[in-house]
C-alpha cells in the first residue's frame, strides 16, 4: 500500500512538473527575467521559465562568478532581435503563427467547439460527432 502511495505521489510531482513547464512563455516576462539575471545575483530565472531547468540551475550554481550574468545579458539581446515567430516555435512549440483566420474558418472553429461541448455533454454520440467534424472540415478545405 505504501508503494503505491508512493509511486501516486511520483506521478502527482510528475504532472506537475510537466504542467509548469508546458505553459505558454511570453517573450517580455523571458526578457525581463533575463535583464533581471545580469543586475542581480539571481541569474538564470529566465531559463526556468522557458522550461530549461538544467541550465537554470547551473545559472543559479556559478552565482559568484560573471558567467551567468554575461550569459543572461547575450540571452536578453538574443530575445530582442529573435522575432515573435522564432521564439514561439522554440519555447511554446508552434510551428507557425500565420494561420488562416478568415471569418469562414473562425466559424467552423466555432462550430466544432460547440459540436465537441455537445459531445462532452453526451448530446452527440461519438458517431455524429466524428461524421459532423469531418463535414465542417470538408467546408473548410
């Protein structure tokens, strides 16, 4: 009984963990925490925060010494002249921000989000659903 208490409370830290570092990242907070990291002793918040965990704590380790702070100063120039696309498919995994937002498209969106909350709420059968979302992604193509 204990080991499997154990292993819950494993699990439990794991998704945890894995939620605080799949959160979207914004580039302003990045940039702010690394402008942070070269004034203060406190270097290597930004790479926590992008959900570099390893280089966050080797920023944290060599406190006493300049690197982390030199390394937080070229990582703050790094997000200033990156631009919004490039930091969005390196820290939040999008691959391109460009996307088709015509008002068709926005109302299919909208309709298949209404389509899935019927479903959730057992008013669709997952049959009608699959044949529903398929004919609103043939309007859309």
């Amino acid at each position: 009984m204990n080991r499997i208490l154990e292993y819950r409370s494993h699990f439990a830290s794991m998704l945890a963990l894995d939620k605080l570092f799949k959160h979207y990242k914004n580039r302003r907070v990045a940039l702010a925490l690394a402008l942070l990291g070269t004034v203060s002793p406190i270097a290597g918040l930004h790479k926590l925060y992008l959900g570099q965990p390893i280089w966050g704590i080797i920023y944290l380790i060599l406190w006493s010494t300049p690197i982390p702070r030199i390394a937080s100063a070229i990582d703050a120039v790094w997000y200033i002249v990156q631009d919004q696309e490039q930091f969005e498919r390196q820290f939040n995994g999008y691959s391109n921000l460009n996307l088709n937002t015509s008002p068709q498209v926005k109302a299919i969106a909208e309709a298949m989000r209404e389509l899935d909350k019927l479903r959730e709420d057992g008013l669709v059968t997952e049959y009608e659903f699959e044949q529903k979302r398929r004919q609103l992604l043939d309007r859309m193509a």
